[in-house]
C-alpha cells in the first residue's frame, strides 16, 4: 500500500469520525442520521450528474448498497441514540475488519501476505480493546450493543458490495455519488411517506450541520471506495477503521466522555498496525 493511499484513507477515517460526532451532539440522533445522509446525496447529486456514468454492471450493485446504506444510516441513529460515542463506535467499526478481510479473502480471492494479516490482526486488538473499555466505562445495554453489532454486519456487506461495484462502474466516484444520491432518494421518499412530522421544527442551523455532515460523510466513503480501487478491500477497511481512534478523541476533548489509559495503549496497538501496512 502506497504513502498516498494510506494517508488518503487516515484522513477518511477523521472524516468519518466527525460526522457521526456530529449525529451524537445532535439531540435527536435519528433524525440527525437520515439528515446527513440526505445532505450527502444532495452534494453527490452533482457530481454525479456532471460526472461519468457508471459502466452497466455496477447499477444493480448502486441499487443494493442505496437500501443498504438507509439501514446503516438507521441503525447508526439507534445506535448513538442508546450508547454513547465512545461504545457505540467502537463496537460498530471494531468488530467489521478482520471479517471484511477474511470474507474478501474467501470471496474474491484476495490473497494477503502474512504482514497484511499481521496489519489487520493489530487493528483488530487495538479497536476490541478499545471496545472493551469504552463498555467497562460507559456501560452498554443489550439494546446499544445489538444495534451496534448489526450495523457492524451491515459495514461489511458495503463495504464488500461497493468494492467490488466501484470497480466493475470503471470509476470509483461516479459508483459513489450516485450511490449516495440514491441513498437519499430513498430516505426523503420514506421520510415523506411515513415519518414526515420529524422534519418540522429543525431550523436552519441543523441543516446546515446536516449538509456539512453529508459532505463529511460522501468524502469520506468515496476516498474510502477509490482506495479499494487502488488496494486490497480487506487492507483499506481494516486501516479505515482507525477511525475508531479519531472517533474516540472526539467522544473524549469534545462530548466530554470519560476514557482511561487503556485507550492509549490501544491507540498504540491501531497505530502499529497501520505501520504494518505501510511495509505491505
């Protein structure tokens, strides 16, 4: 993995991170998910429509990741809803990598040499560990900690489905802008259609935190997606997930969640692993 696809996918990962900081402070989380989501399509929008088009093979994959992706942003509202940051996150994002990589692995027949498995390992630990003490701090109710657990299931059918739909669209931002777009089509429709009194009452500064997040969000994932273009699926995802690092700082200097020096010491074990990668 080169320096600039590393560094690239680092600094996804702090966008990442951010936008789902910005969901927490928000005092409605649901609400706040479905906002940034849709702010994502809006600014995908056009791009998408002045961009190229997707080669045929890659539209069936657009459609599925667009319904996926509503569930992921559902599920990240319930999530941060039950949970603080610094549980919910961890135990979404951590848990996703290591079988992101064993899956792309079995099923697309990506071989990683035994540093790349090192790297993933690493990241693992680190991100567990960290999960692990944001639960002993924070506490996590059976509720927090399904909701969390399905959406990490759901970040690995994306992630899968949209590394290899970026690379049969034959570029990676037309595959996801007009997979973003299509992604707020579908929430503004079932906002519309079954939850429209949750969009009354929001004034114009939460739509602008909501859009912000949304580019946040479309960045992010779209550095993500073209990296899978340039490296193994299993490799970006696992260093993506160091956003779990970023997400942490922000839970702790800016929502003022409590954290121990077991963080550090995770933080250290991520950290090796993204080293690991750089030699792979």
């Amino acid at each position: 993995m080169s320096i600039a696809i590393l560094l690239s996918v680092l600094f996804g990962a702090l966008l990442h991170a951010s936008w789902n900081a910005l969901i927490k402070w928000e005092p409605d989380k649901l609400v706040a998910a479905g906002a940034i989501a849709t702010g994502a399509g809006v600014v995908a929008l056009p791009i998408a429509l002045f961009g190229p088009l997707p080669l045929g093979p890659a539209w069936p994959l657009i459609v599925f990741s667009a319904v996926v992706h509503v569930g992921y942003f559902v599920l990240v509202g319930y999530a941060l809803r039950h949970a603080d940051l610094g549980v919910a996150y961890p135990l979404t994002r951590g848990s996703a990598p290591a079988f992101t990589a064993i899956i792309a692995a079995i099923w697309l027949g990506e071989s990683l040499a035994l540093s790349g498995w090192l790297a993933v390992g690493a990241i693992a630990t680190g991100v567990v560990t960290l999960s692990a003490d944001a639960m002993l701090r924070g506490g996590l109710t059976l509720r927090a900690a399904a909701l969390a657990f399905g959406n990490a299931a759901v970040v690995v059918l994306y992630t899968l489905v949209d590394g290899v739909g970026a690379r049969l669209a034959g570029d990676a931002v037309a595959y996801v802008t007009w997979m973003m777009a299509a992604t707020a089509a579908i929430i503004v429709v079932l906002t519309l259609l079954f939850r429209r009194d949750t969009i009354a009452g929001h004034g114009a500064g939460f739509w602008l935190r909501a859009f912000i997040g949304g580019g946040l969000a479309l960045a992010s994932y779209g550095i993500a997606i073209w990296a899978m273009t340039k490296a193994p699926i299993g490799l970006v995802a696992a260093l993506r997930e160091t956003s779990i690092l970023f997400g942490t700082a922000l839970s702790a200097l800016v929502l003022k969640e409590r954290f121990g020096w077991t963080r550090h010491v995770a933080a250290a074990v991520v950290v090796s692993g993204a080293v690991i990668l750089k030699l792979v």
